[in-house]
C-alpha cells in the first residue's frame, strides 16, 4: 500500500509513516522538513498550492500510484485574533485547511483509480469546540470537519473518507507556544504511535467498509466533548 502522508516528518505523521512501514506499506512523506528516517518524501509548503500539487504527483509517479492520503500536517498562532500578525493567522488556515483541499484534491485522480483509496483527514477537538486565544486554527479545524464530511458524501461509493480526531498529544506541536497556551505538567497527553494505530486502523478496513469518523484521546482529555 502506497501512503503519503503530509507532515510525515515528525509528530504524529512520523509515527503514522512508521507504522504503515511496519504494517508492509510504502510512506510517502510531504513535509517542509525532511524525515528524519530514511523514507521516500518531498519537501513542500502546503501553504503553497503549486508546490503541494507538484510534489502530491511526483511521489505518486514515482511510487507507481497511490493507495491512501493521510493529512497529518497542521500549525498553530495563539493569541487574540488582533495580536496575532494576519500572515501568521492566514498561514494557519493555508496549512490546515486549504493546503488539506489542495493535497487531497491533486491525489484523488490515483485513488479514484485504486479498488480501495481512502483519504484519512486528521482533525482537532477544536473542530468541535471554540476555545479563546484560538481563532486561527478553531476556523481552520472547524472548515476541515466540514470539508471532511462534504468529502465523503461527495466520494462516497468511490474513495473512502475518514476523519481521525485526535485529543492533545505528547508531540512538539506545543514546543514554540507561550507558556501559557501550553499542555501543564499534569496534562495526560496520547503517544503519537498510539493515534497513529487509529489512522492504521482506517487504512486497513477493506473495501466497501467505511470508518468515518473517530475521536481518539487520552482518558482526561479537557477538550473533549
């Protein structure tokens, strides 16, 4: 099975790429960053549609076509919505949101022609939930559920599409925050290998099955429901 895997450097999309590499699978990484493991990938700026499309159809060429997409990637600015810098806010909604719509959109011809493509989306319970200080990425998560479940409905019969929601996990998603918008030292956060046992989960169910959704957190989690 051919995956790639936006974000697929670090966080989440590593672990999701480790696992589909244990599972039998090839990982396609699209990331900014290269992977620190040694798998086949692409560098690109998902806030930059031209170069996301470029390098969706250069890993699938290259990897003989592509059997799932997995949108791992996603950014942050906490902060008002007026002391956040507009390019930094706009930025969040590119990479969460649009960039998802671009990756998705340049991979649907190859699934389109797999028996069983899938699209798995990762979203946030900030989809679901307003927070303060969050205007960004709350509008960009809660535009990726939407796009999700439009999605499917629209694919349906065609392409499977979940959406995996995960809770906070023990990631460096936290790292360049403010401390005051960062887990405390009490939170319970998820292991990303675990999160990405969920995504692998919806990989393997086989055609004509479908998991649309599923919300994966630790026991505490604050933000859920």
């Amino acid at each position: 099975m051919n995956v790639l895997i936006t974000g697929g450097a670090s966080g989440l999309g590593a672990a999701v790429a480790r696992r589909v590499a244990d599972d039998g699978g090839r990982p396609l990484v699209l990331d900014r960053h290269p992977p620190k493991d040694d798998v086949e990938h692409m560098q690109a700026d998902l806030a930059d549609r031209r170069c996301a499309e470029r390098a969706v159809h250069g890993l699938a060429r290259a990897a003989g076509g592509l059997n799932a997409v997995v949108t791992a990637a996603g950014i942050d600015a906490r902060g008002t919505l007026c002391d956040v810098p507009a390019e930094d806010w706009e930025r969040v909604v590119q990479v969460n949101l649009l960039g998802t719509a671009a990756v998705v959109r340049a991979a649907l011809p190859y699934l389109e022609n797999e028996p069983a493509g899938r699209v798995v989306t990762v979203a946030s319970t900030l989809g679901f939930r307003a927070v303060r200080d969050a205007t960004a990425y709350c509008a960009s998560e809660f535009g990726l559920v939407g796009f999700t479940r439009a999605l499917g409905a629209e694919l349906a019969g065609k392409v499977a599409v979940t959406m995996v929601v995960p809770g906070g996990m023990d990631t460096a998603f936290f790292d360049d925050r403010a401390e005051r918008y960062r887990p405390g030292p009490d939170a319970e956060l998820n292991r990303p290998g675990d999160v990405a046992a969920t995504v692998a989960f919806a990989l393997a169910q086989p055609s004509g099955c479908e998991v649309r959704e599923m919300v994966v957190c630790p026991s505490r989690e604050p933000s859920w429901p």
